[in-house]
C-alpha cells in the first residue's frame, strides 16, 4: 500500500478549533497539523485560504462548509466534524467532488439524552426561576419561608412524553421518560414497531402527537424537511398546559411562532439548548420569559463525550490515512467517486 510518508512528507490538516492535546499528539503521528487557537471560529475567508492550502480539514458546526470552498480546495480529501450533525456542509458537493465526510456519532447519546431530561425538568419544576426567586431577594422580600402556592411547577409521572425523531438520543430519551411514569408517544419518518413494543411506547402521527403530549421533545437532524417543522400552525395545536424542549437544531422550531405562541399562552413554556442564531442575542425577545430555560448548545458537554467525539474525529482521519473507509463515514457513496487516502 502506498502512504503519504513515502513521498517524505505527511498530508496537511487544519482543525478549525483547539481540541485535547492527547488526541492531537495522536494526529501529528500521521498529519502535519495546524490547529486554530482561538475561541471564536475562523471567519469564512480565513477557513477557505487554509482549505485551498490542506489536504484534510476538521470542522465544526460553525464552520461553512461550502460548495464554494470544496471546489476551490483542489488538494482537499477528507471533511473530519466533530459533531453529530452536518448540516453546515455541503454534503452533495463534497460527494461529487470525492471528498469524505465524517462524523461523530452516538458518543454523545447519554450525554445529550441527559441534558434533555435537565432541560425538561428545569421547566416542569421552574427551577431556574426559582433560583432566581432566591438570588434577587424576592423570596426573602416576601418574608415567608413556605407557601402552599408559591413556585409550582406540574409533576411528570403519569404525563404524557411526545418525542420527535426516534434515534439514538430520541430513544435514551425515552427511556428515561418511561422511568418516571410516563406514557411515551413518539413520531419518526421511519416507523421503529421493534421499540414500540420493547420499550412499551406508541407511535403517532406528529400533529396527533402534538395534542396528546403534555412535554414535547425534539430529536431531528436539520433538513429541507424539519426547517421551522414546528412552527405556528403547529404550536397551536399543542395543550396549553405543555411543555416543548430542543436539544436538536434551533431552526427546526420557528422561533418567532414560539415567542408569539409564548407571549399569548398557547403552551406552558420550553427549554432550549439550541437556537436560530448562535450566539444568541441577549436582547431577543425569546430571553424574556420566565418560563423559558435558554442554555448555549451544551448538550454534548461532558468532558467524556467531547474527549470521545476528538478521539473519533482522530479515529476517522488515521482510518482515511491509512486508506480504509472511515468508521462513521456520512456520504458512502463517496467511495465509489475516490478511494481512500492520500494516493
């Protein structure tokens, strides 16, 4: 098998943020690695200059990926992300092209799952509310230590649980819910009747989900189809007792129906790791409500599941190098365009 190390010199790759040291020590065995080191991403015109430069890239999700930028990275063979989705690169393009794409995922199923289930209890029992009740004197303002009215929230046993997108975290999320009582309703474009049964949970058409669910979890990948998925006709059709949660991408809620549906009481309220726009304003209306939990994208952060994500991204760079199709290789048609590696 012919390597790059023959030729006397190692593939060129740029990552576009700091990862672990371990991980990148690993790297260097096989890749002469340039890594950006700052906090915020490299702006467009600095990741296309250093695209047109490399021969493998490792991304995130703020990183546009571009039709633009594949084609004028000519030496570029391998899109490394380090994350689940991959909706920030043109994958169609990249196939073309015969540039790999990979991910990296179900190492951040329980990390996520358990994020959704901090965020959907934070609403249910108001707990940053509460919090803030405490730290702004307002509780010792009123004097009183207990009051049978003050701070309620709505217990979960016996609620109903809507999950939308019935994957890996989608499931974990489930099985949580299924945990503390509740009755588990779920939507997918893909029917899954071997979990339906293993797992004791119904399927549901999603606006037939959407009226029954008195917490509304959501598990998508953003595409052409889930973009504003839930949106006013469909926040309207939600109990106004209820409770929708986003762990997935901000954009498959529309976000100006959910403050709309928000400001006029249509729903309970929501818990959001991810939003439209990253960051988010702190001046969008949606930061107004008291009823509304805004976290800023962690649902994969442990130091676990990131370690294990940059070990992945690692994993699937060190497979390509030594020209085996990587293990969590997103486009497969790829390897029909352009074997693997750097021949």
């Amino acid at each position: 098998m012919v390597t790059w190390c023959k030729f006397k010199m190692k593939p060129k790759l740029f990552i576009t943020r700091e990862l672990f040291p371990d991980v990148i020590k690993k790297l260097e065995e096989y890749y002469d690695v340039e890594v950006w080191d700052r906090y915020q991403p490299p702006p467009y015109e600095v990741l296309l200059q250093k695209a047109k430069e490399v021969d493998a890239l490792g991304t995130l999700l703020t990183d546009k990926i571009d039709c633009n930028l594949l084609q004028q990275a000519k030496r570029l063979r391998i899109v490394a992300q380090y994350a689940v989705g991959y909706d920030n690169i043109d994958i169609e393009c990249a196939t073309r092209l015969g540039i790999y794409v990979t991910n990296t995922p179900g190492v951040l199923t329980e990390a996520t799952a358990e994020l959704t289930w901090a965020l959907l209890m934070a609403v249910a029992r108001r707990i940053v509310e509460a919090d803030h009740f405490v730290r702004w004197g307002e509780w010792w303002r009123l004097q009183t230590g207990w009051h049978p009215k003050m701070m309620l929230g709505v217990e979960l046993q016996g609620k109903t649980l809507g999950i939308i997108g019935l994957g890996r975290i989608g499931s974990r999320v489930a099985e949580f819910g299924k945990a503390f009582g509740m009755k588990v309703i779920y939507y997918d474009k893909f029917r899954r009747k071997d979990l339906e049964e293993k797992m004791g949970i119904e399927y549901r058409e999603l606006d037939d989900l959407l009226k029954e669910a008195d917490i509304v979890s959501i598990h998508v990948p953003l595409t052409k189809e889930t973009y504003h998925l839930i949106n006013e006709e469909r926040l309207k059709k939600m109990k106004k007792g209820a409770i929708i949660v986003n762990t997935a991408r901000g954009a498959v809620i529309d976000t100006d129906a959910l403050v709309k549906a928000l400001r006029e009481g249509w729903i309970r309220g929501a818990g959001l790791d991810v939003h439209e726009q990253e960051p988010l304003d702190p001046n969008h209306p949606i930061t107004a409500f008291k009823n509304v939990v805004l976290l800023p994208h962690i649902g994969s952060a442990t130091y676990e599941t990131r370690h294990r994500m940059a070990e992945l991204v690692a994993e699937n760079l060190i497979a390509f190098y030594k020209g085996e199709i990587p293990p969590t290789l997103v486009n497969k048609e790829v390897v029909n365009i352009r074997k693997p590696g750097f021949k």
